[in-house]
C-alpha cells in the first residue's frame, strides 16, 4: 500500500517537474494533474484486467501483475485452485459413496420430498422394473403402482416395511420384496428394498420342518399313550400284557430312530467338509451294507414263500475297487440306506443287485437296482425331500422315518458327488451315487 502511494507521488512529482520545465508553475499544477489521470487510468485498466479474469475463472490464465492488483490476482488464483481442489475431493468422494451404494445388494433410491426419485442403484431398478436414466424425477407413486404401496407410502408410518409382489415374480416362481422407507432431511426419503423370497422360504420351510417332526414324534407317541393307559387300567393276561409291551417297544423304537435321523442330519449340517486325507476301504463299505441288507431281508421276508434275491459284488471284486476318501461312518449310512431301501420297498422274492463300478474320468459309481414297486415319476424331484414319502404305509411298516434319502443325498453331496434315481413304476429302481475322481484310489 505504501508503494503504491510512493509510486503515485513519483508519477505526480515527474508529471509536476516536466510542466514546471514546460510552463513555469501553472504547468507544474497541470503536469501533476495529467500524471494523476494517467496513473488513474493505467490502474483502472489493471483492474480491469483481474476483474475479466476473475469472471472468466481459469486459473491458469490470471494475469501477472504487480503491486495491489497483482497480490489481489494471487490471492484469488490461490482461492480458485483451493476451490477446485475441494470440489474434485468431494465429486470423488460422492463417487466412492455411490459406488459403495450401486455394490449393495440391497435397492437404495434417494427420493425428494415430493417423492420423486433423485437417484437410485442397479438393484432398486430391478426390484421396480425402473431405469435411472429414464425414470429420474419421476414420482415413485406413479413407478410402484402396487395398492399395498400406495397404502404404505400415504400412511407416513415407516416404522415397519412393507412386502410386495417383485416385477419378475411369475406363479411358479414368486419374488417377494420388502420396502422400508426412512425419512431424513427435509421431507426427503431412502427407500430401502430387499429380495425376501429365499429367505421367506427358509422360514417356510422351517415351519414345515417343525410341523413335520411334531406330526412323527405326536403319532407315536399316542399309540405309545394308549398303550400305557391301557396296562394301567385293564388287568390284562400275561400273554397279551407281553404283546402290548412288544408293541410299545416297536413304537419307542420309531421314536429313536427318527431322533437319531435328525440328529444325523443336523450334524450333516454343521460339521465341516470330508476331507482327502481318511481313505475308507470300498469291500469293508460293501461288508457292511451286505450283512445290514441280508439282515433286514431275513426279518422282512420272515414267513413269505420267498426271500429276496439279493446280489454284491464279490470279494475279490470290492477288493478291487479300492478305496474311497471321506468320513467313513457318513459313506457307510448313505450307502446302506439305499441298500435298506430297496429291501425295504421290494416285495419278497423280489431281486435286489448292489454293483460298484469304475466311473467316467477315474471316478466310481455306486448302484442298486431292485424289482420293486418303483416310483411315478412326479415324485421323482421330491424323494430326497425331507418327509416326501410315497409310500406311506410301507415306510412306516418297516420302520422309514421320511428323512433316509435326504441324508443320503446330503452325505453325497458333502462328498462331491451325485445321486441319482431312475425308475420304472411296477418294474423298479436304480439308485445310484456317482463319486468324483479326485475321491476314488484304485
Ligand atoms: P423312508 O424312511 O420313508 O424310506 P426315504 O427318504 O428313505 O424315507 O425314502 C423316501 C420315499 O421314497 C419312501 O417313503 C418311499 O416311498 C420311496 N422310496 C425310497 N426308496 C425306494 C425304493 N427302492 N423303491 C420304491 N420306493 C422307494
């Protein structure tokens, strides 16, 4: 500042001394006058110059000065990089948000406070069948025309969500989205949705579950009732006494296994994947479905003109297919429960034939075949169903809890193989359990 005002005394002192040197003391006045003009407008035209640049913006291209104007251009060239700067953190910023936003598998919208939508993720576009491009600013009201919506969205009370019919929902697949909406700002809303479809068939399935084990566990349990009631009020002989109790057992029995079913199965469920490193001998799997399966033939067929057929490999044969990796007492229980099952299911006489065989690519299969009722194919895709049974007298005569084949393609599958059925109604079944190579060792 006080250059400046140096400099102004120069320019007047100069302008002064050259009229004084021109024109005596009247030209010295109109020298200093003139020198004041000049310096005048030479500064107005530096001001000029910051003011153009200043409404243009680019700092890259402010004028360099000296002196007041020069500092002013300065400061202000500082002020618009600071001010650039700031606005690129924060456009990358809002990026990274958005991103995060457009990563979340739930749908997110931002709506405004007259419910039209300012911004939403690729989810929300699916879950409403919208298109950001095209649908922005558009009233929510007028995109979700579903009544319940309507309702929801009118009533102001966001306190709880509100489940819809999804826009890919078909009759054989239903989508099921729920809508929680969240006030924030002023007026402003988040629409939150989410594909609830798997998770209210879990829910669904969990309730079925349940009322399934209560309905095995309540029938039993009321023959067993009845029986008890029974010893304790009627004086009964020895004889019958005994077939009572024997009926009871049979009862007890039907309990503990389908106890001991559940049980395996929710161990299935928790403990973790069959490594590669336990090598189970195929020929002792084989032993033990056999003397299991010839066994329960025996009981079953007990009186009938027949017994069943009932064909293994030989030794020499199981030695042959060598061993298999995974959790021995697991292999064990699925491979039986097909071997059981197909005693079960086949009449006496019928013939029933247990093959292993050397699969595609160093793998193995497992198979057994019967001459049993068979099964329609319309079961076919909910056998391995827990509690899918189709025949129900039968499973239950011979001591079926519904839960065999769902343990046995669970086991299968833990150890990264496949189960297979093909059946023929009045001809039979073939159930069979493809393992991989990388768990076969010949
Ligand atoms: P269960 O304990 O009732 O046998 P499973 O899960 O083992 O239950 O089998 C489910 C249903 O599949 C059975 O109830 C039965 O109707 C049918 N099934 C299983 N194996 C055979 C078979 N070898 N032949 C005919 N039907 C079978």
């Amino acid at each position: 500042m006080l250059l400046r005002f140096l400099f102004f005394f120069l320019c007047q002192a100069a302008g002064a001394a050259l009229g004084w040197w021109q024109a005596g003391p009247w030209g010295a006045v109109a020298g200093a006058c003139a020198a004041a003009w000049v310096w005048f407008a030479w500064d107005l035209w530096r001001g000029a110059r910051v003011l153009a640049w200043m409404r243009e913006g680019d700092p890259a291209r402010a004028p360099r000065l000296r002196g007041m104007w020069g500092e002013a251009a300065d400061r202000a060239r500082r002020l618009v990089r600071q001010g650039r700067l700031r606005e690129q953190a924060s456009d990358a910023r809002l990026q990274e948000i958005l991103a995060a936003l457009q990563a979340s598998p739930n749908g997110v919208t931002l709506l405004d406070a007259e419910g039209r939508i300012e911004w939403c993720n690729q989810m929300a576009e699916e879950h409403f069948g919208i298109h950001f491009e095209r649908d922005a600013l558009q009233s929510i009201g007028n995109l979700v025309r579903d009544p319940d919506f309507s309702a929801y969205y009118a009533g102001h009370d966001f306190t709880r969500d509100v489940v819809l019919q999804g826009r890919a929902s078909t009759p054989s697949r239903p989508v099921r989205i729920s809508m929680h909406l969240h006030p924030y700002g002023d007026g402003r809303k988040l629409l939150l949705s989410r594909d609830i479809t798997a998770l209210e068939q879990a829910e669904a399935m969990r309730r079925d579950f349940v009322a399934n084990v209560s309905h095995e566990i309540r029938t039993p349990l009321t023959v067993l009732m009845g029986f008890v009631e029974t010893l304790q009020t009627l004086q009964l002989g020895a004889d019958e006494r005994a077939r009572y109790l024997g009926m009871m057992s049979q009862q007890a029995q039907r309990m503990h296994h389908l106890v001991q079913d559940l049980l395996t199965l929710s161990r299935l469920e928790g403990s973790p994947l069959p490594g590669l490193v336990d090598w189970v001998p195929v020929a002792s799997l084989l032993r033990h479905c056999e003397d299991e399966a010839r066994a329960l033939s025996a009981m079953l067929t007990q009186g009938a003109p027949q017994p069943h057929r009932i064909a293994f490999p030989t030794p020499d044969e199981a030695q042959a297919a060598g061993q298999v990796a995974g959790i021995a007492a697991e292999l064990q229980s699925a491979l039986a429960n097909l071997v059981n099952n197909a005693v079960r299911y086949t009449p006496a006489g019928g013939s029933i034939t247990v093959a292993w065989e050397a699969g595609e690519g160093g793998g193995a299969r497992f198979s057994v075949s019967d001459t049993g009722p068979g099964i329609a194919a319309e079961h076919l895709p909910r056998i391995t169903e827990r509690f899918y049974r189709v025949d129900r007298s039968r499973s239950r005569d011979t001591g079926g809890t519904g839960l065999g084949l769902a343990i046995v393609k669970h086991v299968v599958q833990r150890h990264g193989g496949t189960l297979h059925v093909r059946s023929v109604v009045g001809q039979g079944s073939v159930f069979s359990v493809d393992l991989p190579p990388m768990r076969v060792r010949r």
